[in-house]
C-alpha cells in the first residue's frame, strides 16, 4: 500500500491520473502471498534463482516490476506497445523518474514471438490470459524458458445465458461485446479448463486460489466476476528444488523433499555435496520426488541434477537450515517487502 501510494505520487507530478493505468496491480501480490503459503515456498526465493532475472509481462505501468526491482531483482517488463493502455509511456516516464535498470521491451504475444533465448526465474502473466487470440502457444512457449509462472486470468461457471461449464474442462470463444464491452477478451475457460490448459502445454501446478464471486460467475457480468490465481513449475526446463528450504532448525536431523526433472525423456542423475565435500549419488531417474531425512542443523547441502552420463550439470539447488541462513537486509527507498501483506485481487497490465 505504501509503495502504491509512492507510485501515484510520482504518476501524477507528470501526468494526469488519466493517463495512467487505471487498476491497482499491486493489490495482487496479497494473493500472490496466499499462493506460495499454500505451496510452502518464499517468493524471493524463487526470484533469485540461478538464471538471475524475472519478467512481468503485461505489465501495465509497472508498478510490480518496478517493486520487485526496489527488492534487489533485474526485471523485464513486456507489453505490445501499440495495446498498451498508454503505448507504454507510463512505464517510460516511470523509469526515468525513479532511476530505473528494468528492461522494457514490446512483443506482440498473438505473434509467433520469440524472447531472444532469454531463461527466467519466474514469470508473472497477470490479467493477460484471456485476452490473448492463442493462449495454448503462449503458455507452452513461456514453459520453456521459465523455471515459475505466476498466471492469473478471469474464468467462469456459466455463460452468459445461464449454460453451466463448472465440471468441463473447456473453453469458449467471448463475443466482441460479451465481456467488459472489450473486444480484445476473447476466451473464458471454466476451472477444469484452465486446470488441463497448464497440464497440456508443459506446466505443474503447484498452487490454485480461486477469487471473486465463485457461485455463479459470468463474463458477462462484471458484478459476477471470478478469477483465477495459480502457482506454476515448468515441466520443460531442467529444475532440482527442494521444500522446505530453508529447513526448520532441529534438534537432530531434519527432513526435505528434493523433487527433480531433466525436462526431457532423458534420465538424469542427483548427486548430493555436503559442506563442499566429495559427491554422494543421490537419485536416479527422469523426474521424481524423494526424502532427505537427515538434514542436520548448520551443515549445507548442494543437490546437482546431472545427465544421464554424469558430465553436464543441469541445475543445482542449495539446501540449509534457517539458523545457518543469513537474513537479507530490507529493501530501503520507494518500497519495501512490508507491501507483501495486504490481501486483495485485481488485474495486472494487460494486453487490452
């Protein structure tokens, strides 16, 4: 709230407020919040991965990406200029008000985009879903070149004549005028819809929150408005992690599950480093999930997911314990992690 409120100061030094991105983005990270305390996972954790950047696409304004750099993370922000809410000039303006080093770059996501080989920690893609012409390209696209995904989009139980779509995994095809009088909505998908669309094109999903009205939403309705939030790991990219991490301190020895994926039909092998010592095998498979029950207080664990023959690594994950942790120091300046606090939902930046 008050980074929200820091942000409006400075939008309206240089531009009326309606020139700006009209919803408040940044009420989404209380949901993104619930997400993870669901999952059991820390967002800055997944932030600061090895491949050292995120990307809010749709992004709007900003403001999240810009947040999430006051917090010490190197950010794209993606949008299409030209159905920008103001052909990105907010972002602009933003950026050169507050000093920023975010990257602002314009795709058009109803292209067949590329994103240069780029590799991301997480992707947010907030609000943008159901405004997109073909969202089965876009999520298995993004499934490649990110480790998370943060995806919320509007769904619904019954179409706008009443037809029930709850238990369907389906989507259908919105009417220029059907939803928010916007004609760039274009697909509303019921839960079990969206639940097999992340399934088919290369995702997990790891957590789901539903908001909004819930007992008899429609598009059509904007008093009847329903979303979903979800929580995504690519299935596509090699990844070793491990939950919890950092492992509750105990007395004895302590437990972590260590889940893995070569994110091909190839098998890989895990191998543990124990305070930097000589590799001890660990696992061996494609993917799967298993115990380390003896995890001991102020020791450090390295898991390395490696190919089959043992000679390229493919991801490692460090695991310790929360006492041998050190404690970042908080974000000072425009914003600080104390926004991650507030409940609430709205949408992101868009692709209108």
């Amino acid at each position: 709230m008050t980074g929200e409120r820091s942000l409006w100061e400075i939008k309206l030094a240089h531009r009326p407020k309606s020139f700006w991105y009209p919803y408040h983005t940044l009420q989404n990270v209380g949901v993104l919040e619930r997400l993870l305390a669901s999952a059991g996972l820390d967002l800055m954790q997944l932030c600061r991965g090895p491949d050292g950047k995120i990307a809010d696409i749709g992004g709007a304004d900003g403001d999240l990406a810009f947040l999430l750099e006051r917090m010490g993370l190197a950010v794209d922000l993606i949008d299409n200029k030209p159905t920008n809410f103001n052909q990105l000039e907010g972002a602009r303006i933003l950026k050169e008000a507050l000093r920023s080093n975010i990257t602002i770059r314009t795709v058009d996501l109803d292209s067949q985009f590329t994103l240069s080989g780029e590799k991301y920690d997480v992707i947010f893609l907030l609000g943008v879903l159901y405004h997109l012409k073909n969202p089965f390209f876009v999520l298995e696209k993004l499934a490649a070149i990110a480790r998370y995904c943060f995806l919320s989009t509007r769904i619904a139980r019954q179409t706008d004549n009443g037809q029930q779509i709850l238990q369907a995994p389906m989507a259908y095809l919105l009417g220029p005028q059907e939803c928010n009088n916007d004609s760039t909505n274009f697909w509303i998908f019921s839960e079990e819809g969206l639940k097999r669309l992340i399934n088919r094109t290369g995702w997990s999903l790891l957590s789901y929150l539903g908001i909004g009205l819930r007992a008899n939403s429609t598009p059509a309705d904007p008093e009847r408005d329903e979303r979903a939030f979800c929580l995504l790991r690519s299935e596509l990219v090699p990844m070793v992690t491990a939950s919890p991490n950092p492992v509750p301190a105990h007395k004895e020895t302590a437990t972590t599950i260590i889940s893995w994926n070569t994110g091909t039909a190839n098998p890989g092998k895990v191998y543990v480093s124990i305070d930097a010592q000589q590799e001890l095998l660990f696992a061996t498979s494609r993917q799967g999930s298993a115990p380390a029950n003896w995890i001991r207080t102020g020791r450090t664990y390295e898991f390395r997911l490696y190919d089959s023959d043992h000679t390229r690594l493919l991801d490692k994950v460090v695991v310790a314990t929360t006492d041998a942790m050190t404690k970042p120091a908080p974000s000072e300046g425009l914003m600080t992690s104390g926004v991650f606090q507030r409940s609430g939902y709205a949408e992101s930046g868009r692709q209108r």
